[in-house]
C-alpha cells in the first residue's frame, strides 16, 4: 500500500504533465528501423523526439492538446489531462443529462460559460478525443454525440482540425459497420439542453471540479506509485541497462508483448452494438496482414518484434506430405482484433513480403480464433565450399 510521500512523489513527477510516455510501449523504441512516426507527426508543438530507440517529451514545448495519445497504435503515450477514466465519467453524466445525446466540449468554448457545465464532457482540444471514448457512448444508447469545438480558424490548437476529422470518420465507420444509429458529428455551438439557467451557479465551480478530479487522479496516480519507486530505487541501474534489458527481451531474443486496452474498449463497444452487417470496414485502429509465401524465407522477425502479438508463432505443424515425409513449412498466427495497424512486421521484414492493409473483414476481426498463415520450409543456403570453383 502506497504511503503519502509515494503519492507526493507521483504528483511532483507528473506535475503540469499533459502525456506520460510509456517507451517500451513505442514500436520505435523496439526497432530503430520503424516506420511509425505518428505522434511526431501529430503534434504541432514539435514536442516529441523520438531518436536511436528513445522516446522524450518537451513538456515546455507541449500544449496539451491530446493528439500524439489519440494516434498512437500502442499507447506509449499515456493521456493525464484528462485522463481516460475521468474523461469516460464525464461523458456518461453528460448522456444520463441529455437522454440519447453526449456532448464533449473543448476547453476554449466552455470558457465562454455558455453551457451548463453538468451536461457536457470538456478537454483541452477535440484531437483528444479517439474512438474509445466515442463507441462506449453510442454502445449505452447515445445516438446523437456531437463534438462542440467553436471556430478552430483562429485557435492554437487548428492544427488538429484535420486529425479530429479522421476521429470522426473511423467512429462513424465503426459504427456503421454494426448497423447502429448512433451519429459522431462536430459543432460549433451547444444544443439544446445544454443552456446555463443561472451564471451564477458556476460560481465556485472549478472548486468542486478540483476536488472531483483529484479524487480519481488519485486513485490512478497511487496504481502507478509502486513502478514510480521502483524506478526511483533502481535509477542508477536504469540507466546503465541495456535497451535489451530496458525492454525486457527473452534469452531466446523475443521481446514482450502487450494488450492494446483502447482497441479491447473499442472491440467490445463494436459487439454490444450488435451483429455486424458490413463484410469489412476500412479502419485506423486494426489491420489485416497478408504474406507473399513466395519471398518469405521463414525468419520469423515479423513475430519477434510484433508488439501485441498479433502475429506468433504456431506451435501446430503442417500436415506430412502424401509419401509420409514432414513438409518441414510452419505456421504463424494472425490475430486481426490485436492487430494495431503499427507496420512494425513491415518494416522488420528483411524479405519485403509482408502488407498491412486497412482494410479487415468483420468475421476476422471478431473471430477468437487466429487465421493460419502457412510458410514454407526455407530453402537450404549453398554452403561455403560448395560456392568455390575448383
């Protein structure tokens, strides 16, 4: 059990913090040779550095707006402000307030105190809004969500408009897929049901909201204060470890894998909206992977450095060929519900034959059963003397 100088020591440590990174987490970290760029390119504030397998904030140069949490296929960056709980119960009073809708506000609209606080969820910019928050909603019968972000022209954050766009898209497409009703759409003003009856009601309002919020931080920062002292135990240590051993590689060299809790959240919003009545749909939050058996050389890289283990290797052996001898191919299993889209197998594989395409079909992708992707055995390498002209 945490004692309060350990919660003293979470505070001081993610004090005026908007993002905590999780590097182990960011598939650039794993492999230097990643393609994955996406926070960096998200952020506007070019805060985040990403270089020779280490990931670095600028918490000077972040402006908190939540875009480099909502596009990261394995949250290595971790939101706190808000974080996802409070977020999530904010949304949901906003839905028991308003019947079938939910509303979420940025923080630049609600400064204008227009709106009853009590029926809209805020953040500090719509780009931290991802799919994870907007599923869960139309999954407990909001068929209306509306983002009510104002005019983003002149605001700081503008150059999020175009990631919060693609938010929108992915959810209504998701959505779509499972037949439901359920509409994400962006505003410029609150709807009906969200006027203030009386301006002065807000006085002391950020009061109550400090403590409602301190209590949930709370509660998240004392389940992280255990790893804070750890850390803080075996600093010198940290430092001198290997990336090897800073990302917890096996003897036999397979690194660890993790679930995707956001993609789960999702998942399981998806299935209680019902059967899904789209064969496939096209989406940024899982990916269907596709190998040219006839370039792969059976290495298996691409399920090493898998970071969700999405792909694996299987421990079931193809059927012996027709004169009774083992074929001597493999399988690797593919999961398309763990598949977060990172291109990580892509860009491990030395042979150039792997694709991740968008693109999922539905059955796949609530199948709890993996697709077998059949390799053949490798061929033999010519040895040494036998490539010498005599």
């Amino acid at each position: 059990m945490p004692n309060i100088a350990d919660i003293i020591e979470v505070a001081e440590e993610l004090e005026d913090k908007a993002v905590l990174p999780v590097p182990k987490r960011c598939v650039a970290v794993r492999n230097r040779n990643a393609s994955c760029h996406k926070c960096q390119d998200a952020c506007l504030a070019d805060a985040i550095a990403i270089h020779n397998n280490v990931l670095k904030v600028d918490y000077k140069a972040c402006v908190a707006c939540g875009a480099c949490t909502t596009v990261c296929p394995t949250e290595a960056l971790v939101p706190l402000q808000p974080m996802d709980d409070t977020l999530v119960q904010a949304a949901a009073e906003s839905l028991s307030h308003l019947g079938d809708r939910a509303v979420i506000a940025c923080a630049r609209i609600s400064s204008k105190g227009i709106a009853d606080p009590h029926t809209y969820a805020e953040v500090p910019c719509m780009a931290r809004v991802d799919e994870s928050l907007l599923l869960p909603l139309a999954a407990a019968g909001a068929n209306d969500v509306m983002l009510v972000d104002g005019d983003c022209s002149t605001c700081k954050y503008r150059a999020t408009s175009t990631g919060v766009d693609a938010t929108v898209a992915s959810a209504n497409a998701l959505m779509q897929a499972q037949g439901a009703p359920a509409v994400v759409r962006r505003a410029s003003e609150f709807p009906e049901g969200c006027e203030l009856a009386d301006a002065y009601s807000l006085l002391g309002e950020s009061r109550r909201g400090f403590f409602t919020n301190a209590t949930s931080w709370t509660a998240s920062a004392a389940g992280k204060t255990a790893e804070m002292v750890i850390r803080k135990n075996l600093g010198m240590q940290k430092q001198a470890a290997t990336l090897r051993e800073q990302l917890g590689a096996t003897d036999s060299g397979t690194l660890p894998q993790f679930s995707e809790r956001r993609r789960s959240t999702v998942l399981d919003a998806m299935d209680r909206l019902g059967v899904s009545v789209e064969p496939q749909v096209e989406t940024r939050l899982f990916g269907r992977v596709d190998i040219d058996i006839s370039k792969c050389n059976s290495c298996g890289m691409c399920a090493v450095f898998c970071p969700t283990g999405a792909l694996k290797k299987s421990a079931v052996k193809p059927s012996p060929n027709a004169d009774g001898t083992p074929d001597g191919g493999s399988f690797l299993e593919f999961s398309c519900a763990e598949c977060v889209q990172c291109n990580l197998c892509v860009d491990a594989c030395m042979k150039k034959c792997i694709t991740v395409s968008p693109v999922v079909l539905t059955d796949e992708l609530f199948d709890f059963e993996p697709r077998f992707i059949y390799l053949p055995k490798p061929q033999a390498r010519p040895g040494i003397l036998s490539s010498i002209k005599r």
